[in-house]
C-alpha cells in the first residue's frame, strides 16, 4: 500500500467533502434547523479527517487484496462499497430512526463521492 495515496486522498477526500456540503448546506440546514453558514467546530475537524484516514485504509486493503489497478476496477469496488455500507446504513436510519431521507441522500451523496474519489485514486495510483 502507497503512503503517499493514502496520505493524498485523506486530505483531497476532505476537501471535496467540504465543497460537498457547501454546495447542500443550505437544504442540509433547512432539515436539521441550523444557520446554513454555521462551521464546525476544530475537533470535530480533526475527527473528520481520522474518520477519512480509516476509510482510506480500509479502502486501501480491499483495493491490493483485489488487485485492483484501474479507475474502472476502482468504481466498481466504489459502487458496491458503498452500496453495502452506507447505502445499507442509511436506509435503516431512515427506515427505524426516523432520520428524513433528504437529509439521508445528502450523506450518502457524500459517502459515494468519498469513496468513489478514494477508490479510483488508490487503484490506479500503486
């Protein structure tokens, strides 16, 4: 496994997260009730990219143990990741916790773009 990608879809899989809920923060915040400009706070930061740096280790491990080398091998393994995980995940919170399924697909949008981001980068990048 490549430190370096690891290292690199970390941080970009932060950022694009970030950008991702600037764009839906506004109907994310109409559903939670919050101020659409309202930032995290540092530490929850701080969780978010160790959060990432497990998610891009796991994905890592599945990627050289399918030797996995191309985007498309990526994606593929992207699409069925998350169709496993958070798909699965969010559908029961919305399903048994009453979680509102707009506020569902916000995440799981994310979710895929994280992982389809990790994936593809961590394929084709040995």
């Amino acid at each position: 496994m490549n430190i370096i990608a690891i290292v690199t879809v970390v941080i970009g899989a932060f950022v694009l997260s970030t950008v991702y809920y600037m764009i839906t923060g506004k109907a994310r915040a109409e559903i939670l009730g919050t101020g659409p400009d309202e930032r995290p706070e540092p530490w929850k930061m701080l969780v978010e990219l160790l959060r990432n740096a497990v998610l891009a280790g796991v994905i890592a491990w599945f990627v050289h143990e399918q030797g996995i080398t191309t985007a498309g091998g990526g994606l593929a393994l992207a699409g069925l990741a998350w169709l496993g995980f958070p798909a699965v995940l969010l559908s029961g919170s919305v399903i048994w916790d009453n979680v509102r399924a707009k506020l569902a697909v916000i995440h799981g949008g994310d979710w895929l773009i994280k992982i389809a981001f990790m994936a593809v980068l961590l394929g084709v990048w040995q």
